[in-house]
C-alpha cells in the first residue's frame, strides 16, 4: 500500500503545512562501491519470521499512553491551527481538541478494550475461547468541522488496535492532522502506521478501491457517505459512515426556562451552527410558544467576530458558497411562508468585511415541507415549529429523515422517559442540549444520519476495528481416546 501511495496517489494535491514524511525503508543495490535505490516496481513484504507482527498491545498503549500527554500540552497549538483554517472561536477550538483527546484517553485502555473471551468445559476436556484481532490497513476520511475530534475518533482507535492507518483529512483544513501526525510520531509510533494523504474524489476513490484497505470510517456529507459506503462495501470493505443531521430541540412548557433559553441558543449558534449535533431545529409545546421574543433577544445578544477576537461568540462560516448556501435557505424560508424573527445575513464585521459571516437567524412558523426544515442548513439559522403536545412533537421527529440526536427541555420524569422510549433518534439528551456521548460509549446516529452496522469509538469501535477468531480445543485424557471416526455432526 506505501508504495502504490508514493506511485498512484503521485497526482493527489498534498497539503500546505507538511511537518512529517514516514517512509518505508527499501533494500538498496550495492553496485560499484555505492548503495544505489533500485529501479523494479516489484517489492517483497519483509516480516520478522519470530512474530510476524510489528507492535505489542503493551508497546502500542505506551505510545498512546505518551500520545495522551503531548496532545495535552498542546491544546493551544492546535486550537489556533484550527481557529487559522476552520473559522470557529479559539475556546470551541479548543472544546475540538478536548473532545479528540478523551478518545485517545480512552485508547489507552486498549489491554482490557481488547480481551477477548473464553468458556471454560464446554463439553468434556473442551474449552472455547477467542482472540480479538487487527485486520489490516484502515482508512479514515473526515469533514471540515472538527478538524481535531474526528480524526482523533478514527486513527488512534484504528492503530490502537493493532492495525496501520491511512489517513484523509478534509482538504478544507488538513493543519490540525498534519501537527497530530508528527506528535504522534514523536509519541513512538513507528514510521508507516499512520500515513496521510490528501485530495478529494481521487483520494477518496482510491482508499475505496485499494484491495489492501480493510475497513474505511467516514464523517461528513449523506452525499458523499453514502457513495463512499457503497463503493467502499462493493469493494469488501466494512464502512461506517456518519453523515448530515437535523436535530430537534423539544421545549415542553414546565422546562426550566433559564436553563433551556440559554442552552437552545448555545447549541443552535456556537461553532456558526456548523456541528452535525447542533441543534437546528427547536419545537416550541403548547404554552412554550410564548417564550420566543426572548429567544431572539438571547441569540441577538451573540457576538459575531473572527474566531481569534476576545469575546467572539459565532465565528465565520468555512467558505463564501457555505455563507451563500445558508441565506439562500434562510430565504426559501421567507419564500415559503414562514416569519422571519432575526435575520443575520448582511451582518457586518468590522475589520473583516470580506469574511464569510453569517449572524444568528430565527425563523419560525416553519412547517415539514418547507425546504428550510427539509434540508440540513448547517449555519447559524434556528428554525421553529410548533406543536400542541409531545406525541405531536414526537412525530414530526420520527418522520424526519435523520436520526442523529436531538434533546428534550422538561421538569417531569414520565415526560422525559416517555421521550427517550419513543423517539427514534440515535442520541438523546435530557435538558442536554448536545449529547456526543463520551468514547466509554459509542456515537450512536441512526437512520438517515448513518450507514453501517458498528459505530464509532466505545465498544462498537473496538469491534469495527478488529476481528474475532475462536479457537475450539479439546485435550482428553490418554484413557479417552476417541477410538472410532464419528461422522455425524457434533454436538
Ligand atoms: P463533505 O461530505 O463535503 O466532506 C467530507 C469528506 O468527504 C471530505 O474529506 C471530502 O474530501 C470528501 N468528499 C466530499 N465530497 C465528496 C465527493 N463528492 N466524493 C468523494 N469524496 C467527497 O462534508 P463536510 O462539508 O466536510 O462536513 C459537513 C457535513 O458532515 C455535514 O453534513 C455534517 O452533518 C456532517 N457531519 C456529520 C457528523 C456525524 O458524526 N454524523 C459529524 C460531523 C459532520
């Protein structure tokens, strides 16, 4: 695989900020009194014959061990790369690499995460017990918005487990990859476990189709999930894609109306709503409703700024198509009937007039055709529907087509039990407003906002990225000797 990735992928744009080349060495010639490179393209895998394996569960929780610290003392380093290339506030930059860092924290406990299991005298003088095993060489392709959280969710798990990793960061912000590929290298990883590529559909039809490649974990776009989970399964390989989102928020009338005001706004504007748990989507219940003008005096009193200005609240969006994408769908909105309570675009930013800013934007009397609450905005815009009680609002969720997370808003136990019974969503807060579970669990999306059977990080994460293989052995005694071939299937 390294060496298609020197030849094939020679066309592949590299990114800006390089700060680690791993090579593989080759076996020189020796001719005329000089150790000269070979010209073949033909190359034998050399194995130390004793093992066949490259690293120990213990030597590779050292590393992460180390991994760990390094990350630790440098979550400043890294947010200000990701604030350069990304947009978003220092303190939530800073929030991305935090959230990446407990995966890694979690990675460290990779000599209990990889037990595997045994059942001792299945029947007589036989046990049955399995291993848990690497499978390969992974992949790994992340979107542009978090650039440190995502793929610290797919290499550390992968190579933690055993495996080799080929990372593709977003080619929207490849820095923050690049700085944690050298400290991970300087953690002791050995050189070729993890390798970075990147690009766009080239790179990613490439990680698709290479028959080394054993399993690929995706984030980002239902457009270029579900592509990559169908070319990547067609090809054999085993995918997990997470994928876009619209997460209701559901505020019942006896919620704390302090607490969920000022959650709802948090969770619909910070990192310029460009979270796939942000939630975008409020559904006011019955007497509720009456609490929107503070809703919008609340989100109003939000700061737009560069991400790196002290007291900057919603930074810019990634681009000038993302920020004209967005007020196109603020306006089908207007278009298609519903009211316009703030509006953030033409917000003015001083000093930055050429950036990509969008402020908070509310619109409410939204209803399930309009394109506004159809699509995934993924910007600063809240959109809000009503309903008159809470099978209502449950509804109108289960018919949505995703399935990431949402939250419910309420003071009563039996509501909150009733929600999280019936709501068919993947991650579920209770007055939580953006429930990513910690890497102990996993990340559960389901329907629209997911393919795949294993999810990422936790247990399901050890399971994407290793296989089982179950070992059946019978010692008898000498007096037990099976003395006649038995041709009927045992049991
Ligand atoms: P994106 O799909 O544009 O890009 C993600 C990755 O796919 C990138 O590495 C990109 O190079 C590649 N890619 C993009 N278009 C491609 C194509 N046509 N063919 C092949 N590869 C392609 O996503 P994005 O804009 O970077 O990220 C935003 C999206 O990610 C939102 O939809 C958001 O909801 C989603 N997201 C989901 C989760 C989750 O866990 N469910 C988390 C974060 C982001």
């Amino acid at each position: 695989l390294l060496r298609s990735l020197r030849s094939k992928t020679a066309h592949i744009q590299l990114g800006r900020l390089c700060y680690s080349s791993s090579s593989v060495p080759t076996t020189k010639l020796f001719i005329d009194g000089k150790f000269v490179d070979s010209n073949t393209s033909e190359w034998l895998d050399i194995h130390n014959p004793a093992t066949n394996e490259v690293t120990s569960v213990l030597s590779r929780q050292q590393v992460f061990l180390r991994y760990q610290q390094i990350i630790k003392d440098n979550i400043k380093e890294l947010a200000k790369v990701i604030t350069l290339e990304q947009g978003k506030t220092l303190a939530d930059a800073e929030g991305d690499v935090y959230r990446g860092l407990q995966v890694v924290e979690h990675a460290c406990s990779i000599t209990s995460l990889m037990l595997g299991e045994t059942l001792p005298s299945i029947t007589k003088d036989m046990d049955t017990y399995t291993y848990r095993l690497p499978i390969g060489v992974c992949a790994g392709i992340a979107p542009f918005n978090f650039p440190a959280m995502i793929p610290l969710w797919m290499f550390p798990m992968g190579m933690v487990c055993g495996n080799t990793y080929l990372m593709k960061p977003s080619e929207r912000v490849p820095g923050c990859t690049m700085l944690l590929a050298k400290m991970i290298q300087d953690a002791g990883a050995p050189d070729g476990t993890l390798n970075i590529i990147h690009g766009q559909h080239a790179a990613v039809n490439f990680i698709c189709e290479h028959p080394a490649i054993k399993a690929i974990s995706f984030v980002g776009s239902n457009q270029a999930g579900e592509y990559i989970y169908e070319k990547g399964s067609k090809n054999g390989k085993r995918v997990q894609s997470n994928m876009g989102a619209k997460n209701h928020g559901v505020v019942m009338p006896d919620a704390n109306k302090e607490n969920t005001l000022n959650q709802l706004v948090g969770a619909a504007f910070g990192a310029a709503g460009q979270r796939c748990m942000a939630l975008s989507t409020a559904i006011f219940v019955g007497e509720s409703r009456e609490w929107l003008p503070e809703l919008v005096q609340r989100s109003k009193s939000l700061r737009v700024n560069a991400g790196d200005q002290p007291g900057a609240d919603v930074g810019p969006l990634i681009s000038p198509d993302a920020r004209n994408r967005v007020e196109s769908l603020i306006q089908s909105g207007v278009d298609e009937g519903a009211k316009l309570l703030l509006d953030g675009r033409n917000v003015k930013v001083k000093g930055y007039e050429n950036g990509n800013f969008v402020g908070p934007t509310i619109l409410s009397n939204v209803t399930p055709d309009m394109t506004c609450y159809k699509e995934e905005i993924f910007g600063p815009v809240l959109v809000v529907l009503e309903a008159d009680n809470l099978d209502e609002a449950i509804s109108l969720i289960n018919n949505n087509q995703y399935g990431n997370g949402t939250a419910i808003f309420t003071t009563n136990g039996a509501t909150a039990r009733k929600y999280t019974h019936e709501v068919d969503v993947g991650q579920i807060g209770v007055n939580v407003p953006i429930p990513v579970p910690l890497p102990m669990f996993s990340f559960t999306g389901s329907r629209g906002s997911f393919r795949g059977d294993t999810n990422f990080y936790g247990k399901q994460g050890i399971q994407f990225y290793t296989q089982i293989k179950t070992v059946t052995s019978q010692w008898k005694a000498e007096d037990a000797t099976v003395t006649t071939p038995a041709v009927t299937m045992p049991t």
